[in-house]
C-alpha cells in the first residue's frame, strides 16, 4: 500500500512539472491582409520668364522707370525687381516656398531689399529668408493655384543727404571695382509637414 501512495505523489509530481514545460492549445484567429494607398504626387519647377532655372542661374532684374537715369543702370531713387515662378502643377501636397536672400551684403547704405512677395502677398522675413505657405484648395485634391509669382524688389533710396559719400563710392568705383552690385538669390519648395 505504501507503494501505491508513493507512485501517486510521483505521477502527481510530473503532471505538475508537465504542466510548465508544454503549451496546450488555445483558440487563435489569425488573418493576413495588406492595403494600398497612392502616394501624393510632387512636383515643383522654379522658373524664370517661363523657362525652368538649373543651379547658379542668373537672376534677370527689371529696373523702375527713371528718366534721369541711364538705361540698364540702378542709382539712388531707382529699384529692381526680379520676377521668378515656382510652378506646383499637379502637385498634392502643402508646399512651403522660401526665398533666402541672407547673403545679400556690401549694398549702399539706403539699398534695401524692400520686399518679396508670393502672389502678390507679402512673405514673412526672418533675418533675410521670406518664406510662404501654398495650401490645399478646399477639396484637398491638389494645389489650388498651379504658379507662384515670386517678386523680390531692391531699392536704392535716396533718403538722406547723409548718405552722398557712400552713394558716390558705389558711383565712382571707390567701393566697387567693377561698379556692380549682386543679389544672390536661393528659392527651395518643400513639402509642408503638418497635421
């Protein structure tokens, strides 16, 4: 009897040990599936008088109408305007438009950048970088508006007698060997990240 005893407390044991070495069955649901979803379209061209611009392009300025002023030539009461195109044709996404002109330095004193634009809306300047953002039109398909007209406007005041010795620099070459002034210019769309 005693012998019995002892072989139930065994099989017991091993039922218990068992138990934490195998897994039993249990119910499961498995599924496997996937889902397609387009990706938004992009594109964006910077254009100058229609025509797409390449890298170190040249930026063409139209000169204010001044009589007292020779052709082709800026000089204090006259300002220069840049007109540039960013096309967004097709494109699906918020786009923001920055136009950085922070390298512009070494103008006369009373030249200021006087303003940049995105459709005829002032773009905000921070230090030198306006920037804008194109939305949606209200039915989320695409870009409301298929071009930006970006105008960047230079002007030479001619605001203070204060300033005729720096003027006259710029004017006899004394502070620019080659009597020419640049504006670099970087234009960059990019989507707009947002919720």
């Amino acid at each position: 009897m005693k012998k019995r005893k002892v072989l139930a407390v065994l099989v017991a044991l091993l039922i218990v040990v068992g138990a934490g070495v195998y897994t039993y069955a249990r119910y499961i649901t498995s599924k496997a599936g996937s889902g397609d979803v387009e990706v938004a379209k992009w594109t964006a061209t910077v254009k100058q008088g229609g025509t797409a611009v390449t890298d170190n392009f040249t930026l063409n300025l139209t000169l204010s109408e001044n009589a007292y002023v020779a052709n082709g030539k800026i000089a204090p009461d006259r300002s220069a305007t840049a007109t540039l195109v960013v096309d967004l044709t097709g494109t699906e996404v918020a786009t923001d438009i920055e136009v950085d002109l922070s390298d512009v330095t070494g103008l006369p004193t009373g030249m200021t950048i006087s303003g940049v634009t995105a459709n005829g809306t002032a773009m905000t300047n921070n230090s030198g970088v306006y920037s804008t953002t194109i939305d949606l039109n209200a039915g989320k398909t695409a870009i409301s508006s298929n071009t930006v007209t970006l105008v960047v406007t230079a002007t030479w005041d001619n605001a203070s007698d204060a300033n005729n010795a720096n003027d006259t620099g710029f004017g006899d070459g004394t502070n620019d060997a080659d009597w020419t002034l640049q504006i670099p210019v970087t234009v960059t769309a990019k989507q707009h990240i947002g919720a």
